[in-house]
C-alpha cells in the first residue's frame, strides 16, 4: 500500500517470512532455483535475435 502497510490478505504471509531465518530462508530459495533448474523451466526474452533462453527469474517474496 502507499504507507508501507501490508493489505490484510497478506498478513499471515508476512508473518511466514518473519518466522524464517535468514539461513532458512536461503535455503528455500535455493530449493525453488534447483527445482526451476531441473524441471527446466526457462524463458526466452521477445526481441532476443538469438533466441537465448534464461533462467526464470523467480523472486520467493511477492512485491
């Protein structure tokens, strides 16, 4: 929201995360980049002439 507030809906949410270590949290994140990795989830960026794929940029905290 425009104060830096959490919307209702997410508070459980961010009381998720808050309970996490920064180790944990860590971890997780790279669980979820090995899975992508191995499950080969990828995406190629429109107007690439070379057609490249990449890594799907995957971001564990929602903005």
């Amino acid at each position: 929201m425009p104060d830096g507030s959490v919307r209702p809906h997410y508070a459980a949410l961010l009381e998720g995360f808050r309970a996490l270590s920064s180790a944990e949290f860590r971890r997780r994140r790279g669980l979820i980049e090995l899975a992508l990795r191995t499950q080969a989830i990828t995406f190629t960026a429109y107007g690439d002439a070379e057609g490249t794929e990449g890594p799907f940029p995957f971001d564990p905290f929602p903005r």
